[in-house]
C-alpha cells in the first residue's frame, strides 16, 4: 500500500508539474496576445486622432464654403435688387425724355444721314455680335438701313442714350460682383488650405 501513495504522489507530483506548464504555456500565451492587443489598440486610436483631425478640417472648410455660399447669395440678391430699381428707374426716364422729345422742337430735327448711318450700322454690328441670326434673317449687319428723308431724329438718339448708359451700367455692376465673387472665392479657398 506504500507503492500505491508513492505512486500516487509521483502522479500528483506530475500532474502539479503538467498543471504548472500548462499555467505557464498559457500565461505566456495571455501576455503575448496581450501585447498584440496594447499594440493594436494603440494603433486604432492612433487612427482615430487622424481621422478626428480631418474630420475637423473637413468641418472647417465646410464652415468657409458655407459662408461664401452665403455671401455669394446675398450679393446675387442684392444685385438683382440693385438692377430692378436701376430698370424702373431707367423705364420712368426714358418715359420723361419721350414726352420731352415728343413736344421739343428740336426732338423732331434729322440727325446728318452719315451718323445716322453709323449709328445704325454699328447697332446692327453689336446686335450680329450679341445675337445669332436665322438664315433667312433680312436685317444683316453691314447693309444700310431703308432709305428715309430722315433715318434718326434727335428725339430718338434720346432713347438710345438712356438704354446705352442703363446697360452699360449693368454691366459694370456685374463686372464689379463677379470681381467680387472671385476675391470671395479665392479668400475662402486660402483659409480652407491653412
């Protein structure tokens, strides 16, 4: 019965020394995975710093664009403001000088036929250039107007007067808002580069 607790012994000797490398094969199992994990963790949250950071220059720049979206807006409803009341006011003078030229003495005077002449022609000229033509079109550029004992009163060349200087001062007010625009736009895509 002796040999049987010395076997026993022995086996639970070697079971303790089974026990302990199975402890120790796992134990070093844990920390190396363990370690794997620290590292992948530290590199998640490495990842997740970067995409924060862009995250906040995207809302950043989102921020400018929204801005200048805005700006440009406003400009575009101010200028469309600005040419309603420069049309009425265009519209209620060119009705003043109608009535003027109407009941002027002078408004019924031929301007000479070789500036009327040039009138007409360089009005064809920037209508052939503004406009495209259909082909079967008789108004052509270049030809001489019909033929009248007077072509162009001085009472008309009022007319023309107010509509030329109302469009060119549109057209001024558009160069100035699209000046504008682009500072607003190269403005807005400096600060969202920085």
């Amino acid at each position: 019965m002796l040999t049987f607790w010395l076997t026993l012994k022995h086996l639970m000797r070697a079971a303790l020394v089974v026990a302990a490398g199975v402890l120790l094969i796992t134990t070093s199992l844990l920390s190396s995975n363990l370690h794997k994990v620290r590292s992948e963790l530290a590199q998640s949250q490495s990842s997740i710093r970067q995409l924060k950071e862009e995250l906040r220059k995207q809302q950043a720049s989102a921020k400018v664009q929204a801005y200048a979206y805005r700006k440009l807006n406003n400009l575009a409803e101010a200028f469309e403001g600005e040419r309603m009341r420069l049309t009425k006011e265009s519209d209620e003078k060119q009705n003043q000088f109608r009535v003027l030229a109407k009941n002027a003495e002078a408004g019924h005077q031929c301007v000479p036929d070789d500036i009327a002449v040039r009138l007409y022609r360089y009005a064809n000229r920037l209508r052939s250039d503004s406009t495209s033509r259909t082909a079967g079109s008789s108004d052509k550029p270049g030809t001489d107007p019909t033929p009248a004992p007077c072509r162009l009163t001085y009472g008309q060349t009022v007319y023309w007067t107010e509509r030329l200087l109302s469009a060119l001062d549109e057209a001024n007010r558009k160069l100035e808002n699209i000046r504008l625009a682009e500072k607003l736009s190269t403005e807005s895509l400096g600060s969202t580069e920085q």
